[in-house]
C-alpha cells in the first residue's frame, strides 16, 4: 500500500511540487552512484544515463511527466536486456529515479535498486556492510525539507 505523503497536491495529496522535485534529484543522486554498474557491462546502451538526466530535467521543471515516464520505460527495457543481475538492478535505480515524476515514492525504489546493485556486484564480500554503506550515503545526501518523508519510509530503502 502506498504512503498517501508521497501523493502530489495536484492529485489530491499533501506532496508540493517542490518536494516532488527534490524527491526526484535525490533519487537521481542515488542511481547515479550505481550508473557504471551498468556501463561497465553496458558501455554503448545510454538508456539509464538519459535516464538519470531526464530525472535531473523534471526536477528542475524543464520536462514534462510524460517524457520522464518515457525515459523509465526505456531504463526498465535496458535492465531486461542486461545480462548481469548487478547491471539490472542499477538500470532499475535509474528507471525508478524517472518514474518519480509520474509517482514521488518511486524514488524510495530508486534508491533500493541502487543498494541492490552494490550488494549484488561484491555477493563474495560482507555486503551488509557495503548496504549500511550505501544507505548512510543516500540518508546523508537527502534534502532536509524530504528527510523525515523518506526516513520514515526507512523499511522500503
């Protein structure tokens, strides 16, 4: 079930815009730290790179939804066709980070798929600490006006 906070004003919820906006930077913020994951097994796909700057894009209101939504569908597409779980799972941090546009909790999966990417790619290393890790960096970095929104969301990280 979904957290009614993450609902836009202008389908009825409590969410501003400008939160919204910050929701989708950080969640572009998160991808991004995961993006060679991908490019590395990946180098001439650039869907979650564009991915990630269409994010980047919404949040400074140059685009509309639907080109965001475009771009995560693309990044989602990148992530079936990649053929390491680790490049899969940080092609879905980018396609998440551009879904937040059309849904703001999208951005809690973007960064979820981020931790994801890191503990899959070192699965012989202790990646427990490797997800503290990675969390501490996206609670560190999380704009003060969304931090109790997202931290209270803390189990769907």
């Amino acid at each position: 079930m979904r957290d009614n906070r993450f609902r836009a004003e202008h389908r009825g919820g409590p969410l501003s815009i400008h939160h919204h906006h910050l929701l989708a930077a950080w969640a572009a913020d998160c991808a991004c730290r995961v993006l060679s994951i991908f490019e590395d097994d990946n180098p001439n796909d650039t869907r979650p790179r564009k991915a990630i700057s269409i994010a980047r894009l919404w949040a400074d209101g140059d685009i509309t939804v639907g080109d965001a939504r475009d771009a995560s569908i693309s990044a989602h597409g990148a992530a079936r066709e990649a053929g390491k779980r680790p490049a899969q799972f940080a092609a879905r941090s980018a396609g998440h980070a551009a879904a937040t546009a059309h849904m703001a909790d999208h951005a809690l999966r973007s960064a979820m798929y981020a931790v994801k990417a890191i503990m899959e790619l070192n699965a012989s290393k202790n990646t427990e600490a490797l997800a503290i890790q990675e969390v501490s960096w996206q609670t560190d970095n999380l704009p003060v006006e969304i931090r109790d929104l997202v931290l209270s969301n803390i189990d769907n990280l």
